[in-house]
C-alpha cells in the first residue's frame, strides 16, 4: 500500500471509531432514560444519535474511496459489508424517528402531569363550586388518562429502540469482522 492508501485507511477506521461507537452509545443508552422518565436526556440522546448517525457517513465515504483505490469493489466481502452498512443505516434512521416518538410522548405525558398537579383537590378550595370541581375532576381524568396512553407509546418506542439499536450494534459487529478478516 502507498502512502494515500495508508492515509485514507487511518482515516476510515479513525472515523469508523469516533463515530460508530458514540452513536452506538447513544442508542443504546436510550431505553434506559425513556423508562425513567427523563425527556431531557432523551433529547440530548437523540439529538447525539442524529449527529453521530450523519457522521458515520464518512466511514462509508472514507471506505469507498479505499477501495476505489486498491482495486478492491470486486472482493465479495466489500460488498457484503456495503450492503450492511446501508442496512445499518437504514436502521439508524428508524430508531432516530423512534426516539423521537418516544421524546414527543414524555413530553406531552410531563406537561399533562404538570396540569394535573395544579388543579385544586377539593371543591371550594379555591371558590369554585362542586359543579366546576366536578368538571375539574373530569377534565383530570381526561389528562390522567393521556399521561397513561402517552407513558404506553414511550415504552412501545422503547422496546423498538432497544431492539433495533442491538441489531444495528450486531451489524456493526460484522461489519468489523469483514474488515479484520481481510
């Protein structure tokens, strides 16, 4: 190998490092926060997936322009581990749509929550009658009902993000066996 090809290489699995295994990270790391609730860092791991995701595309780059220039597209393995990529990819794109499910639904399920602590608990208590409690106490059953529907499609979203990140994490996997194979 000349000096380019060994340039572009340290490139490719310099990126495949620093970016495959953070976004990884990230991914995995989100059903974890979606159970406890916790929309903030749920954003903050969506919002890391969605940058790690798109920069992952220069190990594909990277790796491309490799074996362009070692001759190599012809090798089955090459191709094998393209077509994984795109499949990984095309993965990454479902969780990130999953993950943000998954944040609208805390979301919404927070701000219901906090719309119900501020109701009154008792008719009177702030002037109001037994009528406009009771319509109150309606209203509560409504939001309540909400927050439950909205903490179900999280958990939904959940399972999907765990399963699908540990099939894209398995891809991954492979894709690394490939390259250290050969």
């Amino acid at each position: 190998m000349s000096f380019g090809d060994h340039v572009i290489l340290w490139l490719h699995v310099t990126a495949a490092v620093f970016t495959i295994g953070p976004g990884t990270a990230a991914i995995m790391s989100t059903p974890r926060y979606i159970r406890k609730r916790n929309p903030v860092v749920v954003r903050y791991l969506f919002r890391t997936t969605r940058i790690y995701s798109v920069a992952a595309l220069l190990t594909l780059i990277f790796g491309l322009i490799l074996t362009g220039m070692t001759h190599k597209f012809s090798q089955w393995w090459i191709s094998a581990s393209l077509t994984l990529f795109v499949v990984a990819f095309v993965l990454l794109v479902i969780i990130m749509r999953d993950q943000r499910k998954a944040l609208t639904a805390l979301e919404v399920s927070a701000g219901a929550g906090v719309a119900e602590s501020t109701r009154p608990d008792r008719a009177g208590s702030t002037g109001t009658t037994s009528a406009q409690a009771a319509a109150a106490g309606t209203a509560s059953g409504g939001a309540a009902a909400t927050a439950a529907a909205d903490h179900h499609r999280a958990a939904v979203e959940r399972g999907r993000i765990a399963s699908l990140g540990g099939l894209t994490a398995l891809i991954w996997l492979v894709i690394l066996v490939f390259m250290v194979w050969q």
